[in-house]
C-alpha cells in the first residue's frame, strides 16, 4: 500500500539515502513513494484511501461507505446478507481501489459466490473459489483476519492456543506471564480461562520477587490445570456470524457484570426476538480486569465491573450498524444499583465520579437485578469456572419471555445505604485557620506581597466604587498601597506570636500571671492597643521611637520569624551577624535571636557560596620516581623555567630563560640558558643535558607551553637525536614526559623549591641587570655547583663524624669529601681502579637510603576530606582573579589516587573541560 502512495517534490529530500553500487561506487537516492517506518505513512495512506473513495462517492456509494468504514489500513472485512450484494460490493470495492493504484489481493469469503467477480488470482492462495454446496471441496487451512483463525468453510473462530507446561527448572515469573500473552483474544472469546490465567500470575507476583527464580511447588497444581484447561480450547469453534436467518422484530443489548476479590468482568449478548416470540442470542463481545493489589471493598469493585459493561456497551453501539431498541445491564450487587439510583454527589470522590460517568451513559431503568448464580459474568472473576457453554451462548432465562427474567423482592429494592461510602455532613468549625503558610514561601518580601493582595482584595470588596465592572476594566490590577503592607505585615506577626505564645496571651488576655516556665517572664509582656504583644522593659520612659521602648515580640525559631531574619540579613548585604542583631533590636525582642541569625547565616546559600573554600586533600604518598635509588642522577627529572634574564650581546639587550633539570631522587640539578620559550630551544636545552649527564628515563612538568610542544615534537627529534653515539642511547630508551595538572605549583614543589634558591642567589651576586651571556652562564655554572653542594642529612659537629650528604657526592664521586674505603694490595696490583668507585658510589646510596630516606617518612597531619564527585558544581579558585569572577563549572571527571583520594578533577567550563588540582576547587552549595 505504502509503495504506491506517492511523496510530494518538495517532501523527498528528507527520505534520502546512500546506495553502494556492486562496483564500488557510493550513489545517492531519494524515495519517492512513502517508506515503512515513518510515522506519518499509516495516516497518509489512510487519507489517501478515503479521499479516493469520495471521489467515487457519486458512483459508488457503498462502496465508497465500505472502504472508509470496513477498513483496517490494508485489511477489507465486510458482510452482507445477499451474496449478490456481496459480490458487487467485492467488485466496486476492487474498481475503486485499483483507480487510485491500490490492488486487493487474498481475497476470501464463506460463500463463493460473493467472490465471483473477482479475478481467480487474485483470491488467497491455498483457497482458491470456496464453494460449499459441492461434495469434496474443502478448506486446506484456516484463514488469520486481523489475528484470529477463521474457517470460511463452516464461517467460524477456531483456536491455536500451543503452550505447555515448563519444566520444574523453567517454571518461572517470565515463563508463564511469557505464555498467558501469546493468547491473542480481543473480543474475549476466551476471557474466563485468560482471567484465571490472569489471576494466578498476581498470587505469583506477590510470592516471587525475581523473574528467573522458579516458582513454589505449591503453584505448579492450579497452573498445570489452568495449561491443560487452556489447551482444550483447540477443539472448540464459536461461529462467527450473529445467526439471524429470519427477519427480527427487536435487537436488544444485555450486559451483565460482576465482581469478586480476584477480578471483575463484564459480557455482551444480542438477544433478537422474532415475530413468532422466538429469540436468539448471539455472543458479542467481553472485558475483564483482575482486582488491584491495594485491596477495595466488594462494592467498589461491583461498581468498577458497572463502570466497565457501560464503555463496553458504548463501544459496542459505536461500531455496530444496526442499533439496538432496547438495552439491558444486569449486576447481582443491590448496593451498586442503590447508588445508581440515588444521588452521586452525596458519595465519596471514588464512588461518586465512577456513578456520573455511568448516570452520562445511562438510564437508570437500565438497570436490572440478577441472581449470582444467573450472572454470566459471574464466570470471568472466579478461578473454578469449568465450562464455556453459557459463556458463549448467553443465559437461559433471556430465551425466554420477559415477564419469566429474575425479579427483586420487595426487601431487595429496598437496600440499605453504605455508609462508608457516604460524604461526612458534619460541618467542622476551623479555629484560628492559618490561610497563608511561612513554610510555602522562599523569603519574607513574597509572603508579604501575598498577604497584601489579600487585604487588597477584602478592602475592594468594601468599595462599591471599585466593584464596579467598569472600575476594574480600567484600572486592571491596581498597585498595592502603603496600607495594605502595613496590614499584612501586622497580620503575619501576629499569627507568628499566636503561634508561639498561645498560653501567654490566654494569660494576659483573662489577667492572669504568667506560667513560671514561661519564657517571657524577664520581658515582662503586655498586649498594647495595635493588638501586639509587647516588652516593657526597664527603658518605658526614654526619648526613643516607641518600638525601641516596647519592642513586638518574637520567636526566632518561628517559620515567619526566620523569614523575616532572612530579610534583614539580605538587607544588610550578607553582612557581619552582630549587624542583622542590632537591626532587628530597633524593632523586635526575639527570643534566641543570636542563634537563629547564626542558624541563617550557615544556611545562606550566597554566604556559603562566598566564603566556599576548596577542601585540601591528605598528603599523597611521594611517587614511584621520588624513591629509585641506586640509580644514575636525572634518571629522573623535574623540569621547569625561570626568567626572563636580560644579557647584553654586542650593544643589544635580549631575553634569555633558564632551564633548571632537577633529578627527583637526589635534588640535584642542572641549569641551562634557553634561548627562547620555543619548542625547538627546549628540545635542545633537553638534549645538552643528554649529552652531559645521561639520557632520563622520565621528565616531569607542568603545562608550559614550550614542554607541551616538546612533548609532541620529542618523536620527530629522535631522528635528529640518533646521529651522535649519546643520542643513540637515549633514542633506544625512549623519554617518558608526564605533565602535572595545570595551576598546581604544589605537584611540583621538587624543582619549585629549587627554583627559588637559584633566583635568591643570583639575585646577590648578578649586581648588573643586563650582563654579558658569557658572564651568565659562568654565574649560572657556579650556582649550580653550589646548590649541589647543600647537605641532604644533618650536618654533624664532630669532626671525626662522616660529613653531610650532598647532592654533589653522587656527581663527583672522584672528588667527593666522604673516606674513600680501603684497598687492598691486590687491586692496587691488578689497577682495578673501578672497584673503588663502585664501592664508592654504592657508599653513597646506602647512606641515602639510611640517612636521608627517613627523612621522607613523616606525613602532614591528617585530615578528612570529602572528595569532589562527577556532576558536582565548583569553583575553580584563582589566585590571580577576583573571588567574584572565578569561573565556574561542573565536574564531568575525576582521578583518584592508589588511597582513593581524589587530587585531580576536570572540570567543564563555558571556556571548555579544564583540568585542575582538586585543592583548587569549592564545591559550591546548590541544596534547598
């Protein structure tokens, strides 16, 4: 059907598509009829239908009516009375189609003639022309419409219902809910087993929690019963036709519905008399709904199973042609027909809203009385029903004559009213009733605002003038005045003291003493003529306003007490606490004042915010290159810059950097000058430091931009680098180069510290500003040699003590001050002078690990932190900004240490994702 629907020109372009042609090529294509799966295609195909069909509406009516009516998008079902109709029905409904491109194919009917008209291959395969009036011609298999098994032969519903009962191992929650969905049943042919089925599965669901787990054997009893009682199906037929041979004189609808504390279901018959008084009942259609978890009383859910039969009998009327005369609902619940009877709107909510949509589609002489034991639908809500004969052909009594149907007694009419159901007449009298709530407002100038439009509203009442329709058009909303305010605030502070002091002002207002718990006995309270409740302290008879000599009253730990301290605090631009007390004190005598601004303070969202500090995490243990001993010096390094220097070359100034390679085990370094904060000139700062003291094993740096380019151009060097034998060595050893997080100085406190020392020295002995370079490298060498000279351990008195470590006795091991051990005669003979360098060196590792190691052990004092999280909102402190423009952004990652600890986050930004410290980011507080 899609295929033939062609899409508008200007609609194609958004059904383009990329086709790989078997040579290779990438061809593009646009669709230009509708595609499945586009959600807009079943509407337009069904426009399109029923536009063609009007336009032959004039030609063909019927079938013009039949196609728009009979259709279920690409499915024809129509029944007619004369075969003759029907095959000209068939025949139209086939022209008008195919003028709009539309070919009906599989066409299949009960009666061959009805398809006489149209072209043999056109009907359904394994069909071909049914005629039921020739011996031997048989129906090979049963026809699916719409889902169902339909025998055109005899014109009746069979079922294929093919589930077994699973193994004790599968006999799960998923297994049999996965079986009682593959009955497929809409019109409830069925609805009493699929109800028990239904049933079975909630007792299921509250025994077992998991889907997988199997069942208890208790269960396996009634669900073996209920497979064996659904597999007999197969052999039943219910035909498909109503069966109306003769011309009828009444079509009546009976609905019957019932309930119980398993389910509640409902059932439709037509019932057709006849002019000779015979009648006749046709299954039409059912519903059923299992009970809720939430128990409900039987009433309720007599009346849920009335509510049901009522859409039932709605649907039914709206897609059935021919009307019914008469229609008929029966219930066997007395107290449901009470209620139908009377008033809904004395009932409570539930009842009364289910009463007025039946009262909307109903009559109440609609109505009717069944014995439970009469009641079809009594067979769809219990778990022994065994047999489907009634439920198909519809109860006895309705064959036959009316006067002969159940009747109620005169003790049945008259059913007493469920008074739980009932609404409470008792008027209730509400005392000191609180029409606006502190708690539902965020701050006290919005609750102020509220209650001010309220006294408003009741002074414009009083206006005759303002009622006036005309008045209101033209002024609209009117502005609030200074009155109303004034009103409104009185009118909350009252409520907050009679909210806090009820007993004292029954008190004073019957004359009496205060209570000696009271806690306004030091305040000495009276109630003044503006009906507040007032302090009159010791300063009655000073020169002041009159709210500083007797003060209103207040609990601070009131929710519109707290407001009103909020106010102040923002007023005083969340300001110093002692300044919020002094302000309210002009005015108020609350109780716990001090506590309460303090309270507020803590629980300002701004305040917090401002005064947010990043949480410094416990100090991390010293990293694996920290701790290599008994390694060559810059095995492992920590680089950085200083600068810039000015030097003097020829009678220019330029700008010259220094580079300073710090080994990580023993604090040594090396200085070299940099030309520039290029790639390239760190490349070559890197490999001089090669070729004097050995290729590194690794390099730590912070973000610079001339390491960062470094870093990346370090592979395209190696090229460079493996034309000298020392080059060659560091190129089969390749360089790893770590970065630490940007703005965090303290990760690289190895050099940073190193750093300072060599601009504290040549800040004392660099006196020109500008020296020649030469000069500069000289100074920077002898600094050099200096710094490496600084003792690692302590630094004895003794002289006859082994003297202090320095980094200096692992560079110049020859020249060292430390004993050289003893030799003996034999390595003097053999000259094997190496042996007593290695020994050396192995003397200088070994008090490096006694002496100086421990010195490393001691930790800063612990702390607990609370570690950043993904999706938390920070600042990113800056030292060099304003706290007020500190970017802020959320945590989208974080890296925690081997301890757990977080030390590092990034953080995404308006800028981008950055990543920082975690000691350089406060968490902001976004809570209610």
């Amino acid at each position: 059907m899609f295929p033939q629907i062609r899409v508008r020109e200007d609609d194609r372009d958004c059904l383009r598509y990329l086709w790989f042609s078997p040579e290779g090529h990438l061809k593009e294509f646009r669709m230009s009829s509708l595609i499945f799966g586009a959600s807009a295609s079943p509407f337009t195909a069904i426009y399109i239908k029923n536009r063609n069909a009007k336009d032959f509406q004039d030609q063909y009516p019927e079938a013009a009516k039949s196609i728009i009516q009979d259709h279920y998008m690409d499915d024809f079902l129509g029944s007619l009375d004369c075969p003759e109709e029907a095959a000209r029905l068939a025949a139209d409904v086939l022209h008008v189609h195919a003028q709009c491109g539309f070919e009906m194919r599989s066409w299949v009917s009960n009666v061959p003639e009805a398809l006489k008209y149209i072209p043999a291959h056109l009907h359904k395969e394994g069909t071909g022309n049914i005629d039921l009036n020739l011996d031997g011609a048989q129906v090979k298999s049963d026809v699916r419409v719409l889902g169902l098994h339909w025998n055109p032969q005899d014109d009746t519903f069979n079922f294929k219902v093919d589930v077994d009962p699973p193994l004790p191992s599968k006999f799960t929650k998923r297994q049999v809910l996965r079986d009682l969905m593959r009955i497929y049943d809409p019109l409830g042919f069925l609805q009493p087993k699929v109800t028990k089925g239904k049933i079975l599965f909630q007792r299921t669901w509250r025994l077992v929690d998991s889907w997988d787990v199997p069942l208890p054997c208790s269960e396996r009893a009634q669900w073996d019963e209920w497979y064996r009682d659904i597999k007999s199906v197969n052999a039943c037929k219910v035909p498909r036709a109503y069966k109306v041979l003769s011309t009828f004189v009444t079509q009546e609808l009976h609905v019957f519905t019932d309930a119980s504390e398993l389910a509640n279901a409902c059932v439709a018959y037509w019932r057709f008399v006849f002019k000779d008084g015979t009648t006749h009942l046709a299954f039409i259609a059912s519903k059923s709904r299992v009970a809720p978890l939430k128990p409900a009383s039987i009433p309720r859910l007599e009346l849920q199973a009335a509510l049901l039969g009522v859409r039932l009998a709605q649907t039914i009327c709206a897609e059935h042609r021919g009307h019914a005369s008469r229609r008929v609902f029966w219930s066997d619940s007395k107290t449901v027909l009470a209620w139908i009877r009377s008033d809904s709107r004395k009932y409570k909510a539930f009842v009364s809203h289910r009463l007025g949509e039946i009262a909307e589609q109903t009559q109440a002489n609609e109505w009717c009385w069944v014995p439970t034991a009469l009641n079809v639908a009594d067979d769809a809500t219990r778990l022994n029903c065994t047999s489907s004969e009634r439920w198909w052909h519809g109860p006895s009594f309705l064959r036959e004559q009316e006067e002969d149907w159940p009747q109620p007694n005169a003790t049945q009419n008259n059913c007493p009213e469920n008074e739980s159901e009932l609404r409470p007449r008792e008027k209730v009298q509400l005392v000191n009733y609180i029409f606006l709530s502190a708690e539902r407002f965020s701050n006290w100038r919005r609750l102020l605002r509220v209650a001010a439009r309220v006294f408003q509203f009741t002074r414009l009442l009083r206006d005759k003038e303002a009622r006036s329709a005309d008045t209101l058009r033209a002024y609209g909303l009117r502005p609030l005045l200074a009155c109303d305010v004034r009103n409104a605030e009185g009118f909350l502070l009252k409520q907050a003291q009679r909210d806090a002091f009820a007993e004292e002002l029954t008190c004073i207002q019957l004359g009496k003493d205060l209570p000696k718990r009271s806690r306004l006995r030091n305040l000495d309270p009276r109630l003044a003529e503006d009906g507040f409740l007032r302090a009159c302290g010791r300063i009655s008879t000073v020169a002041a306003a009159p709210d500083v000599r007797n003060p209103i009253i207040l609990d601070g730990r009131h929710p519109t007490v707290r407001l009103l301290i909020t106010d102040h605090h923002v007023k005083a631009m969340h300001g110093h606490n002692e300044t919020v007390v002094n302000q309210l004190r002009q005015k108020y005598a609350i109780l716990h004042l001090r506590p309460t601004v303090r309270y507020i303070a803590a629980k300002c969202h701004s305040c917090r915010n401002r005064k947010a500090q990043p949480a410094t995490p416990p100090t991390g243990d010293l990293p694996e290159e920290r701790l290599q001993h008994h390694h060559q010096p810059f095995s492992f390094v920590g680089l950085d810059y200083f600068g810039p220097l000015e030097v003097t070359v020829k009678r220019s100034r330029e700008k010259r950097y220094v580079a300073l390679f710090t080994c990580l085990v023993t604090l040594a370094i090396h200085l070299e000058v940099v030309g520039s904060l290029t790639a390239d000139s760190a490349i070559m700062a890197l490999r001089r430091l090669i070729a004097r003291r050995g290729c590194p094993t690794k390099i730590v740096s912070d973000n610079g931009t001339a390491f960062t380019g470094a870093s990346r151009l370090l592979k395209e060097a190696w090229m460079e680098i493996e034309h000298t034998k020392v080059m060659e060595f560091a190129a089969s050893n390749q360089i790893e180069w770590q970065f630490i997080p940007p703005a965090a100085p303290s990760m690289g406190g190895a050099w940073e510290r190193l750093v300072r020392s060599v601009k504290r020295c040549l800040s004392v002995v660099l006196r020109e500003k500008a020296p020649k370079e030469e000069i500069l490298i000289t100074l920077l060498a002898e600094i050099e040699y200096l710094i490496n000279s600084r003792p690692l351990t302590h630094v004895p008195v003794a002289h006859e003590d082994e003297p202090a470590l320095t980094p200096n006795h692992f560079l110049l091991r020859a020249n060292a001050t430390l004993p050289t051990p003893e030799s003996s005669d034999r390595d003097l003979i053999c000259r094997l002078g190496w042996k007593k360098a290695v020994r050396l060196a192995d003397e200088f590792w070994t008090r490096w690990v006694k002496e100086y190691l421990p010195n490393l052990v001691p930790r800063g004092p612990s702390r607990e932190t609370n570690n950043v999280k993904v999706g938390d909102i920070v600042f990113i402190c800056d030292g060099n900004l304003p706290r007020g423009v500190w970017p802020r952004g959320r945590v989208v990652q974080v890296f925690p240490g081997k301890d757990g600890v977080v030390r590092v986050a990034d953080v995404r930004t308006s800028a981008g994702v950055l990543r920082r410290p975690a000691r350089k980011l406060a968490k902001l507080d976004l809570s209610p």
